[in-house]
C-alpha cells in the first residue's frame, strides 16, 4: 500500500495548490448564491449583470480575472476583486494543510488515510473562508455550514487523534454553551435581547467539534481579541464602523415588509424584530455591530494550521 512518504513532495504541493485554486472558484458561488437562498448547482456559473453563461475559458481561477482586466466578456460588467482573492486563498489554503498537517504526517501513514485528512480539513478551511466573507457581507452564519461543519467534524475524530469522539461531542456542547448562556440567555434576561447572534454559538459548536474544548475556548477568546483590535482600528481610521451595505439595505426591506402588515400582525413581528441585536439601535462607538464570525473563522485557521504549538503554549505544565 502506497505511504505519503512515497509521493514526491513538489508534487503533493503543486497538486494542493491547482486543487485549492478550483474550489476557490466554487467557493465565490458559495459566498454569492447562499445568503440569497440560490442553489449552489444550479444554474451553471453565469454572469450576476447580465445573466449570460460563462464560457469555461472565463472560469480559470484568478488567470480569467487577470484576462479579463477584471471585467465580464459579456457586458463589460466589473467583476469583485472578492473573486480572485478567494479563489487564490482556495489554493493558499490547500497549500498551508499539506505543508502543517500531510506533509507532517508519520512516513507510514497510508496514502488513502492522507488523502482524506487533506480532504477534511481542506473542505473545513474552505467553508470557514465561505462563512467568513457571508458574515462580512450579511452579518449571517449559515446553517448549512455551522451545523454541516460540526457534523463533519463529529463524523471524522479518527481523523484527528488523540481527540476522541466523546471530546468532539463534549467540545461542540460546551461551545455552543460558552456563547449562548451568557449572551443568549443571561444578557437577553437582562436586556430583553440577544448580546450575540446564534450563528456565532453555532461556529463556537463547530469549533469544538474539530478540536475540543480547548479549540472552541480558544476560539473564542483569540477572535474576541481579535476582533477588538480591528474595530480600534477601524476607530482610529474611519472615526466609525460602519454597517454592510447589504445588512442596510436588507433590514430597510424587511421594515417595508413589516410596514406593510395588518396592524396586529404589525405589532407583533416589531415585537419580535426588536429581540433581534441586527436591530439594535447603532449610536456611538460602543452601540456599532461588527461581524464576529470573520475573527473566529481567523482563530479557527490559526487553530488548525498551529494547533499543537498553541496548545504546547498555553496548556503544558
């Protein structure tokens, strides 16, 4: 039976690297169809402006874009720098698991085994990166991938040893707890609504899922203080944080929506939208939303690609 060690590195790479660059393209479907409620599959790839389809030679990852002089051959429609970038963080990232897990794996290790630890954690790195630019875009962590992912991660511990499926299931658990008692629970009993979204509980799940306990506190706390840092940053520049375009516009249509109601249906779905923290009035610093979900996936990716260092860090006696 064939072993890791036996495949020439430069090609496990360069494969990595061709692979990742492919499922960036799918991931820019993803990031696009998802939140509108799309079908991944279907329609093929067509252009958003026009809807024409979009030959395969315009669908080359990153070297399309570059062609193309980033716009669309149909209607000279310009196209998101977004779409490289995730495509070549499609290839970066298959390229950082061969070099921090495959090409550390035990020399006996078989070549299917390794097949699919690169597979797993590639499809995990991947969906992050999705859910990451849907929550910086939407402020919205789909189901699909927070409870998808924790699925994944609870189905493949053999993958990941010495985590034991008992630790997975107790690390989703008590992540998902970490964020819904305090800020789901506590802070809604206080203040009549929630501090923090559900989907960041349900990544906070999906973290422990992957890695433990220790991964979602990890988690948690490196992308709360990440995510402080950014907003002092953007504070300092901008004076201000300013909400997604696309949360503005998709909030004023919901309130035209509710707007619209017979009045005690009205009543009743203000009621309701008021719980909701993405209503929340915004005034001053300390009242401005910023997407979390970015800076747990950036805890995440740094979980899974400097684990054991972190872990040698903060827990070795």
């Amino acid at each position: 039976m064939l072993t890791v060690a036996e495949i020439p590195p430069w090609f496990v790479r360069s494969f990595a690297l061709l692979f990742g660059l492919l499922w960036g393209s799918f991931l820019n479907v993803v990031i696009y169809r998802v939140p509108a409620g799309m079908s991944v599959v279907l329609p093929p790839s067509h252009c958003p402006a026009c809807k024409s389809a979009v030959k395969a030679y315009d669908n080359l990852p990153v070297v399309s874009w570059i062609l193309l002089r980033g716009r669309s051959r149909c209607c000279k429609t310009p196209i998101s720098l977004r779409y490289p970038l995730v495509e070549l963080l499609g290839g970066l990232l298959a390229w950082a698991v061969v070099e921090t897990v495959i090409l550390r794996l035990a020399p006996d290790t078989s070549l299917l085994r390794g097949s699919l630890i690169f597979a797993v954690d590639l499809a995990f790195a991947l969906a992050l990166t999705a859910a990451a630019f849907i929550d910086l875009e939407h402020m919205l962590l789909p189901d699909p991938i927070t409870l998808g992912g924790t699925a994944l991660g609870l189905a493949t511990t053999t993958l990941r040893p010495p985590l034991s499926y008992g630790e997975a299931l107790l690390g989703a658990v008590g992540g998902f707890l970490l964020v819904w008692l305090p800020f789901g629970v506590l802070y809604r009993a206080v203040r009549g609504k929630t501090g923090m979204a559900l989907g960041d509980a349900k990544l906070v799940m999906l973290a422990g899922a992957w890695f433990g306990l220790s991964g979602a506190f990890f988690a948690l706390m490196a992308g709360a203080v990440q995510g402080t840092v950014a907003a002092l940053v953007m504070l300092g520049v901008q004076g201000k944080i300013a909400e997604p375009a696309a949360v503005v516009r998709e909030r004023e249509a919901l309130l035209a929506e509710v707007a619209a109601l017979p009045p005690d249906e009205r009543a009743a779905a203000e009621k309701e939208l008021a719980r909701d923290p993405i209503f929340e009035p915004t005034e001053g610093a300390l009242g401005a939303r910023i997407p979390f979900g970015p800076f747990l996936v950036l805890a995440l990716l740094e979980y899974l690609f400097f684990g054991d260092h972190i872990v040698a860090f903060f827990f070795a006696s």
